[in-house]
C-alpha cells in the first residue's frame, strides 16, 4: 500500500478539505447530468446526503444489487460501477440514466418501500406478499413461483389443455378401448397404463376431500361418451362433447375445465407423460437383483 507521513497539521485539514472537493464534484457531475433520483448498494454519508438534499435528489442507500438490476432494466438505465472514462478523467454519462414517472414512499404495514411507478423501459411489476409468518409466506412465494413458470411455460408452448384431470381421463378411456383390439399379451400393459393415468385425477380429489371413486367414474363416463358417439346426432344438431371435462374440487363436481379456465400448459403435460414413462420402462428391464443376508455374520458379506 501507500503511506504518507503528514507532520503539519494543516495538511491534514487540506487533505480532507480535497476529499470533500472531489467528492462534491462527482455528486455535481450526476446532479447535471439530470439524476432525480440516486441508488446505491454501498453507504452514504451525512455530507454527501448534504449535497443531494440541497439539489432536491432523492436518495436510498445499501440497496441489493439484484433489485437495482431489475430497476435499471425496468426503467431502461444502467448500473454505472466508476465514473471514469477511457481518457482517464471522470464523468457521468446522461444516457444511463433511467425514466419513470415518479418515485415515492409508501407505508406497507410495519414497513417502508420505495414505489417506482410508470416505468419507461421494458416494463417489470413487483407482488407485494404479506403472511402472518415466514413459514406462511415462503408457501406463498413458493404458490406464486409455481404460477408464474406455468405463465412462462405456457407462453413458450403457444398450446394449452384442459386441466383437473381431463387428459389423463380421456387418455385413459381411449387407451382401455384400444386394448380391448388387441389379441396379444400387449392387451395387459396398455389396460396397466390406462389405470395408472387415473392416479393423477384420483389424487386431486384425495388432496381436495372428496371421493375420488365417484368423481373418477363420473369423468371416465363422461369421456366415454365422448369417444362412444358420434360428432352429430340424427336431426343434425352437435352432440355434446366431454373432451375437456375435468374435476371441480370446488364443489365436488364435474366442468368443463376448458371454459372455466383451468389450464394446463401442453408442453408441461407431455414431458411428465413422457419421463413417467421412461422411468417405468428403465424400472421393467431390471429383470435381476442382488441382496446380501442381513443376518449374515461374514464381514464381506455386506
């Protein structure tokens, strides 16, 4: 490092009269630049806090630096780490500056947030969660998390399904009926598939309280009848069609899921489909398996 001996006390007083200068002077090179409002990770002093006061600026110390980076990108500035530029002298550039309509602070229960509204950049929103707990609120964020990536899933895919168990119904019903063409021992895993994809509607009733036998009948009937009949009766009018029909574990009953908004992103129901059964088919080739004696006293045994 650098040492400096000072024996004059007088220097000393220069020396931190020429900090306080050169710390004015960049607070005057981001005042001019147009800032209104300065954010930082690190702290703040009283005699910087001086200066941004006398020019109206607000300011906010010890800020994460995962919120600044979705500030700036929600209002199009930048993080700006040195004022230093390529010919070595410092200065603040106006362009990372971001844009909004205003700034304030408000009052949520015991605490104070800084509310940045009408953003001009790529435009971002923050949820508020208030829970009686920590535990409360971490299966709230975790709720919340979960739906946003179905949001995000969803719009990737561009392609949606009913939920509440409506797919793996009718699947299921479809499966059942193809077996029964069938005249070899294939008939056996095809009928094993069809009544493991009942699981899934069997265990949202479960979940929900309510009896899953007569609500999983009722479902199988429905897209039985669905794949049963015909698209149009004798007189030419459409006959009803149960494809989206799945659990309400609301009411215990069955809707159609499709118009109440029960979603399911396509792409999410294919791959589980998928990687279920691909595990299942990894689990059958194991055809062998070998287990030392727990009762064995040999030391290699084990």
């Amino acid at each position: 490092g650098i040492s400096i001996q000072v024996k004059d006390a007088q220097e000393i007083e220069n020396i931190k009269q020429r900090e306080m200068d050169i710390t004015k002077e960049k607070i005057q090179k981001i005042i001019q630049a147009g800032a209104k409002v300065v954010l930082t990770t690190k702290g703040m002093d009283d005699v910087c806090m001086k200066y941004f006061v006398e020019a109206g600026v607000l300011c906010a110390r010890r800020v994460p630096r995962d919120d600044l980076k979705r500030l700036a990108k929600a209002t199009g500035g930048q993080l700006v780490v040195t004022m230093a530029d390529m010919e070595g002298e410092e200065s603040f550039d106006p362009a990372c500056l971001g844009t909004c309509r205003g700034v304030k602070e408000v009052r949520v229960g015991d605490g104070e947030l800084m509310h940045v509204y009408g953003c001009q950049g790529s435009g971002a929103s923050t949820i508020v969660l208030r829970g009686a707990n920590d535990y409360m609120l971490d299966e709230m964020e975790r709720a919340l998390h979960d739906s946003l990536c179905v949001v995000k899933r969803m719009l990737e895919s561009n392609t949606l399904v009913a939920g509440g168990g409506a797919v793996e119904a009718a699947l299921s019903v479809y499966l059942q009926d193809y077996a029964t063409t069938l005249d070899t021992r294939e008939q056996l895993a095809i009928e094993a598939f069809a009544e493991a994809l009942l699981v899934i509607p069997k265990t949202l009733a479960v979940n929900a309280a309510k009896d899953s036998s007569d609500l999983v009948a009722k479902l199988r009937a429905l897209h039985a009848k669905t794949l049963t009949t015909t698209t149009s009766t004798t007189d030419g009018e459409s006959s009803p069609q149960y494809k989206t029909y799945g659990l309400n574990l609301v009411d215990g009953t069955i809707r159609d899921n499709l118009a109440a908004g029960v979603v399911e992103p396509a792409m999410s129901k294919i791959k589980s489909l998928r990687f279920a059964t691909e595990a299942a088919i990894t689990i059958l080739r194991i055809d062998d398996r070998i287990q030392t004696n727990p009762g064995s006293s040999n030391p290699m045994a084990r």
